[in-house]
C-alpha cells in the first residue's frame, strides 16, 4: 500500500469517528513476527519476552497471523502467514489453542493488549470453504477459480498461494464475522489488525466492529489509508505517507517543506480523532524494501523521533531494538539475532516520553500540532501543547550541520541530529 491508496474524502469523513477504547489514547504498537522471534518460533518462547517489552515500553502486542497456512501452491518450504488455512485454529508451529490462550492471559498480566492480523480478503488454496462453497471465491475470465491478482498501482502482483474471496456473497459476511468474533470470545484478545482492510466493502467492517463490541470494546487497525474506515470501523490507518516521506528525507530528497505537506493534506481528508500508525518499518518493509540501515542509514535516529513524536502512534517492527540488520526471509525460518539490544535504550526514552507527556496523546486527545519557523527546509520545528504538558522538537533533516535561528533552545544541530525539550508540569527533559 502507499499514500496512493488514501481516497478521497467523503462529505462527513471530517465529523465521524468510531469510539476509541480509553487505554489507546497513550498507547505504543510492536509488531511480533512470531515464526522469527525467537529459535523455537512458539507462543511460550515468545511469553520470555514480555517482560522486557513491557520495560521498553510497549502497549499493543500486534502478532502476525496465528492460523495454519495453506499446503497447496505455498511459497517456499514454510509458507506465508498470508496464507490461512483455517480461520478459526492454531498454527501447529506456534503451539496450540491453549498455549495461545495462556499467551494472551501472560501479555494481560503484564499490561499489555494483543491483537491479531486477520487476512480476510483471500484464503489458502486448501481452505474448507473454497471446495465446499466454491460460490465464495472469485473466479477468472473462463469461470474458474484462480490466484489473486492485486493491483499495487504499479503493476499487477499474483499472488499465487491464495485465492479472493467474492465479498458481493452475503452468506460469507456472516462466516467471517463468526470467526472474528470466535478468537474475541475465546481467548480475549484485545482487536485486530486486518490485511488489505480496503478491498473489503467498508458496510462489512462496520458490521464486524459493532458485532465485536457487542461482546466486549476491541481495537481495530487497517492496513489501509481511507477516511471512510474510521467512521465506524477502524481507530488507526496506517500512516504510508509520512513513511514515504522519511524514505525520501533519508535520501536526501525531501525536507521540512514536504513532512509539513503531508500532515497538512492528512488534516484536511480525515476526521481529527482518527489514530494514524507511523512507523519506520513493518514485515512488508523489511522483507521487500530492505533493512533500517539500507533505507535510512545514518538518519535512522531522526527518522524515528519523528515517527514518534508527530501526531500518531509509533510502531516498532520486532527487531528493531536488536539493530536489525537483514531481511527477514519471508517463507522460510529465519530467527531474529538477540545477542545485543543497541537500539533498546533509544526506544526504552523515546516511549517514555510519549507516555509522560499528554501532548502527544492520540486523537483528539493530544497537543494541535504547531510549525515553528526555522528558515530553512533542512531543518523541521514544531510544538504541541495540552495543558500543562508541552514538546518542542528541533529536527535536522539533512547530513551536514545545520544553524538554527536566534531564540533556539541550542545554536547548531548535528548531522542528523534533533533537540527535543519535554515539559510535564514542572518537570522537563531534554534530548539531543
């Protein structure tokens, strides 16, 4: 998905919003890829974790899909997650029913939530309901059923391992809401994260998030950018714009000018209690774009602060805070390096901050963002401001020092550097 993806904005789409569950106002994201976390790959390797990413500061658990994958045309000798088999059961790789549960209660105990990707536009090749309601599954030119196609905007990606799901089909609305609601009931996850939200119909969201309230307040983030999700389905979107744009800031091709830009446009299409995720990295962005270092390199550091201190909620891709230096194979077993957490006393502060400081809570609940002038696009300044608690940050955007201009809280940036000043009350901590 890019920034591409975002349509337009209906008449409404600025005053409608769906209801936030309170403990997401504050909250930080991490995604798990659960098959490379750790050696084992299981939901109880996995449980040693939560400790430590409680301490970094961690809100929401986000777990790629948990569901058996597909045999029939998989890719490589493991399979994509993408690929799910079965709604309504365990991986085998990970464990069991029960040892997901007993996950859930752990990531409860140490005050955390957990959602789950759920991938309700395409199914496994062997999935039940293809052979035993073949009138579910879109079919080709000659009638058949047949791999999806995805448009990217680029190109057309064929996705060979699964098949579309025909969402005109009402007796399949009904199924798949029956299986969200399953895990919601049965094992108390928190919300989902839903694939491809935007090439569902929006009405069938609707319908799926008022049924899981309807058991208990969940949390819904689309991948997808679309003003319409919000109104009454998803909290969060994800932020692919402001992810662009630091790609190109890294590159050198952007600057203060175009990050301004973009949460300018985002103002104007969207309702101003919709959450967006920024983020510098995902499990799409690692595996086919490439690793922090290759895409930012030595603006990692600013990239990130940036993506955590505008308005939105940060994501950390699992890894991250280890310096996560390759691509993490897709289809194949590929477990992440923890012998050293360099980066883990970078997002342990950066979070620490966002949780301390009410202006940079979500929605409508934080701070209005405010420019500051800076007189030159290398360098991006800013304020947020609720109450009695305030940030400024100072950015250099660029590989070369940068002067900032008279009444500056410091005279010079560093390449790549920034100065953050947090007020809470009377206390106040700076970062540089």
């Amino acid at each position: 998905m890019s920034a591409a993806d975002a349509a337009a904005p209906s008449s409404d789409s600025l005053v409608d919003c769906v209801v936030h569950p309170p403990w997401s106002r504050r909250a930080s994201i991490y995604e798990v890829n659960v098959r490379q976390f750790t050696p084992e790959g299981s939901f109880a390797a996995l449980q040693a974790h939560l400790p430590r990413l409680r301490e970094l500061g961690v809100n929401i658990l986000w777990l790629m899909p948990i569901q058996p994958i597909g045999l029939k045309n998989r890719k490589g000798r493991l399979g994509s997650p993408y690929a799910v088999r079965d709604y309504t059961a365990v991986n085998p790789e990970f464990g069991t029913l029960e040892d997901f549960r007993a996950l859930v209660r752990a990531i409860h105990a140490a005050g955390m939530k957990v959602i789950i990707d759920w991938v309700a536009n395409h199914t496994a090749w062997d999935h039940p309901w293809v052979s035993e309601h073949p009138e579910w599954t879109l079919k080709n030119a000659a009638g058949e059923i047949d791999s999806y196609a995805y448009d990217n905007g680029r190109e057309i990606e064929h996705w060979t391992d699964v098949v579309g799901l025909d969402w005109r089909q009402g007796a399949l609305w009904n199924a798949m809401i029956d299986a969200l609601k399953f895990w919601v009931r049965e094992t108390g996850i928190d919300g989902y994260r839903c694939d491809v939200a935007g090439l569902l119909p929006t009405a069938f969201w609707e319908r799926a998030r008022a049924e899981l309230d309807g058991i208990r307040p969940v949390f819904m983030l689309a991948e997808w950018s679309d003003p319409a999700l919000h109104r009454a389905a998803f909290d969060m979107g994800y932020d692919w714009g402001l992810h662009d744009v630091l790609r190109a800031v890294a590159r050198g091709e952007a600057g203060a000018a175009a990050v301004r830009a973009h949460f300018e446009r985002r103002a104007q299409a969207f309702p101003p209690d919709a959450y967006h995720m920024t983020f510098t990295s995902n499990h799409d962005k690692n595996a086919w774009e490439g690793h922090d270092e290759e895409v930012y390199g030595a603006a990692f550091g600013v990239c990130a602060v940036l993506a955590a201190t505008l308005p939105g909620m940060p994501l950390i891709y699992g890894g991250q805070e280890a310096v996560l230096d390759r691509r993490l194979a897709f289809f194949e077993k590929d477990p992440i390096d923890w012998k050293t957490f360099g980066r883990a006393d970078f997002y342990r502060r950066l979070l620490q901050i966002k949780h301390a400081n009410r202006a940079l809570d979500h929605g409508t609940a934080g701070g209005p963002l405010a420019w500051l002038d800076t007189g030159s696009d290398a360098v991006l300044a800013w304020r947020r401001v609720r109450g009695e608690h305030a940030l400024a940050v100072w950015a250099n955007l660029t590989a070369q020092p940068q002067a900032l201009p008279a009444g500056a809280p410091v005279a010079t940036l560093a390449p790549w550097g920034w100065y953050l000043e947090s007020r809470c009350g009377t206390e106040v901590t700076t970062w540089s």
